[in-house]
C-alpha cells in the first residue's frame, strides 16, 4: 500500500529563520512560502534529490500546529508524508484494520494539490502520519 516517501514536515515557530537555515547554513533550494488556509499552515518545501522537508508555519489563530509548537517552541518533526496509489481504497483497508483517520475521514487538497489524510499518532508509533495520494 505504502509508496515513496513523499516528504517530512518540521513545525516552525519562524519560517523567515528556518529558511535561513536551510538556505544559508545547508545550501538547500527552497519553494517560495505558500499559504493553506484551510489547513491553518503556511508551507515551504526544502528540495532534496529524493524527498522534500516540508517547513510549516502557523497561519492563523487556529492553526492546527499552535499546540505543537507551545508544546516544542524551538519546532521539529510534526509528520511524515507517505504517497499512495488510491487514497480511498488505503483509507478503508485502514479503517478495516483498526486505524483512525483525522477530521472527517475525507480526502482533503493538500499543499501539492493532491488529496490528503491524516492518520492519527496513537496508531502509528506515536507518529502523525498523511497519506497523499499520487
């Protein structure tokens, strides 16, 4: 079910300095910010030869990543992007196995204009992972 590694997203409380990091520091080429207002983020995406780093930033006064960062104010690894082939047919495998699926169990556009979900943390090694489909 599961395909290639799509990217790794970091939560950031400053997108100006996290890309200063990645750009001066590590030499990385980087998207120009884009904002999601309906996932309460604004994203840049840090490319690699295999992957991407997704830098996310809160947008908005009901960001979902206001949480993390009062809990990790200096940001990390929010979540890590797996692709799949059929984001409806992973879905219901996963919700037969046991697994919760975020929000309303919808695909919803992520930042690639791809349908996206969100598998919750506790069913998952404590890691929150999407699932993107490509």
């Amino acid at each position: 079910m599961l395909g290639r590694l799509n990217h790794v997203a970091i939560a950031v409380p400053d997108m100006k300095a996290a890309m200063a990091v990645y750009q001066d520091m590590l030499g990385a080429r980087l998207s120009e910010p884009q904002a999601e207002p309906d996932h309460g983020v604004t994203v840049v995406f840090v490319e690699l030869p295999n992957t991407k780093i997704e830098l996310l930033e809160p947008l908005g006064d009901n960001s979902p990543i206001l949480a993390f960062l009062q809990k990790n104010a200096a940001g990390g690894i929010h979540h890590i992007c797996y692709e799949v082939e059929d984001i409806i047919a992973a879905r219901d495998h996963l919700i037969e196995k046991g697994a919760r699926i975020l929000g309303d169990g919808e695909p919803k556009t992520g930042a690639h204009g791809k349908p996206v979900l969100f598998l919750h943390p506790k069913d998952f090694c404590g890691t929150l992972v999407e699932l993107e489909q490509v």
